[in-house]
C-alpha cells in the first residue's frame, strides 16, 4: 500500500513558478514510476509529466515540455514537479500517482497508476 500527499500548490502570477511535492509512504517508492496529473475545472484529468524510479527517465505533456521539470528524492520517498512560466492555462488541480515497480519507464497512460494523492490546487492569474 503506498499513500501520497500533494503540497505546493497555490496562487501565483502568470509567468511564475511553483514547485509541487508529492510525499509517498511505504518502502517501494524507490522503485515505483511516478507521474503528475491535473484536472482543471470544467475539464477532463490530463497527464502531466512522468518519471522512471531511477529518475533517468523522464516524460511529458507537449503543454509543459521546456517549462516544467519532474524529478524525485528516493532517499526521501517525494517526487517534485518544478513549474516555471506558469500560464493561466496551467490552472488545476494537480494529483501525483505512484505506478508498478521494477521497470525504470515513464508511462503516460493512467491506468498503470495504482495509487493517487488527494491534489493540490494551483491557480495562475494573469
């Protein structure tokens, strides 16, 4: 069983930056893919970014891709998500997942992720 908790959300200013943190418990973060979410209102759950467990691999949405920066600690079982340029059109809620373990891939689909955080809310305004 793996529980993951969001932080970092909040208000920010278009062309802003947040960095959101997602803390798992349990002993296999280490060796889980994870990835980053987000719902914004009115709209449908959309991938983010992902990451292997040894952090060398790396994926992401065309909307993100050279402004925000997925990484993670498995010394302190967290993953991060570094938001920079933020547009008002990054406004969600945004979830981390935990995904299987043992293959060191970023996946995009959410049907490999077997474990979800609550979200944290991140509003950009122009």
């Amino acid at each position: 069983q793996v529980q993951l908790g969001e932080s970092g959300g909040g208000l920010v200013q278009a062309g802003g930056s947040l960095r959101l943190s997602c803390a798992a418990s349990g002993r296999t973060f280490s060796t889980r893919t994870m990835g980053w979410y987000r719902r914004a209102p009115g709209k449908e759950r959309e991938f983010v970014a992902a990451i292997g467990w040894s952090g060398g691999n790396t994926y992401y949405a065309d909307s993100v891709k050279e402004r925000f920066t997925i990484s993670r600690d498995n010394a302190k079982n967290t993953a991060y998500l570094r938001m920079n340029s933020l547009k008002p059109e990054d406004t969600a809620v945004y979830y981390c997942a935990a995904g299987p373990s043992g293959r060191d891939i970023a996946v995009r689909s959410p049907w490999v992720y077997d474990y979800w955080g609550q979200g944290t809310q991140v509003t950009v305004s122009s």
